[in-house]
C-alpha cells in the first residue's frame, strides 16, 4: 500500500510541476500565483502548499533539479564507453544546456536568470548548481582512476570551476535573442580544449 500512496503522491507532484511550468511560460514567474498553478492543476491552493511548501520557489526547484538528474544518471551510465575526457565533457555541456531548455524556454530563463542571482533565490541556484558539481567530480574520479588525468588534480575544485564556466555559458545562451545550440556547443568545446590542453607551453 505504501508503494502506492508513494507513486499516487510523485504523480500529484507532476501534475503540479508541469501546471506550475504551463503558468509561469504564459504569466512569467514573478507573476505567477499560487491560486493559479492550483487553478492549472486542479487541486486546491493548500494541496500546493502541502505539497512545495516552499511555494513556487520550491516549484522552480523541481522543475529545474528533474531533467538535470535524468541527464546525470545517463550520462554516468554511459561513461564506461568514454575515452577522452574532453568528449565526456563536452556532452555533459549539451545533454544539461538541451535538457534545461526543454525544461523552461529561453524567454522565462531569461526573467528568472537575475532573480536566481538575487540574495533571495541563490539556493534555488545552489540546488541546480550541486547536482552538476556532484557529477563532474565522479567524471574527474572516473578518469583519474583510468591514468587520463592528473591523480594529483583537485576534483572537487576542478568540478566547481568546470560548472561555473558551463553556468556563464548556459547564460549566454538563452539570454541571447535567438539562442544557438550549435554556437554554444562549439564555444563549449573550445573553453575545454583551453582547460585540458593549458595555456603554457612545455
């Protein structure tokens, strides 16, 4: 009975999530209501507040931690056939950037770019920011172990930096009038053939 009070509950929390993303994509963020995601969702404001009692901050949350964990756990699944880290990478940087846009088009990741950077939000970033952090370092870890990198290497660090750079550049994307998966794929490589290959010459 538990399992399906368990699976009746995540089912709930979809249709939240997904009537949550229908109004913030017609209404914006900012504006959106709790009384209209429950209107959207067909339940009541309270059910919402038992459910994200965080609010639609919480929401936000979810939608944005959701397609970032499927492409984790794909792209850790498949690293065993990687072997050059810079491809590994490199995927991970597209595979993240499509799945966030499909999660949110670019006009509202524009209207929540600057509020996620606002005192008020920067845990809902934190919250994005460390499931990457957390993968990029089993990246490091995996190659380190298979003599492809420094075993030396700082990977909690190195991790942090590397979600830095992929965050600025998935700003640059949908903050741009017409965003280009392509362009920003190719940038992408380009910052790591800098990051694995140095600067100095040797």
């Amino acid at each position: 009975m538990s399992g399906l009070r368990e699976r009746q509950k995540n089912a709930r929390r979809a249709v939240i999530t997904n009537a949550a993303k229908l109004v913030f994509e017609t209404k914006g963020f900012e504006a959106t209501t709790i009384d209209q995601i429950a209107e959207q969702a067909g339940v009541s404001p309270p059910t919402i507040t038992n459910y994200f009692p965080g609010g639609k901050q919480e929401i936000l949350v979810s939608l944005l931690r959701m397609p970032e964990e499927r492409v984790v756990t794909a792209h850790r699944n498949a690293l065993a056939e990687v072997s050059d880290p810079l491809n590994a990478f490199c995927e991970l940087s597209l595979l993240v950037a499509e799945s966030q846009l499909q999660a949110m088009p670019p006009a509202l990741w524009r209207e929540i770019g600057p509020i996620l950077l606002s005192s008020e939000l920067t845990h809902v970033l934190q919250t994005w920011h460390d499931t990457v952090i957390t993968h990029v370092e089993y990246i490091l870890e995996h190659f380190k172990a298979r003599g492809l990198l420094n075993p030396d290497l700082d990977s909690l660090f190195t991790a942090t930096f590397v979600n830095d750079c992929l965050s600025l550049s998935f700003l640059r994307l949908v903050t741009s009038e017409k965003p280009d998966i392509a362009s920003y794929r190719d940038y992408v490589r380009r910052v790591f053939e800098i990051f694995f290959n140095g600067l100095i010459k040797r």
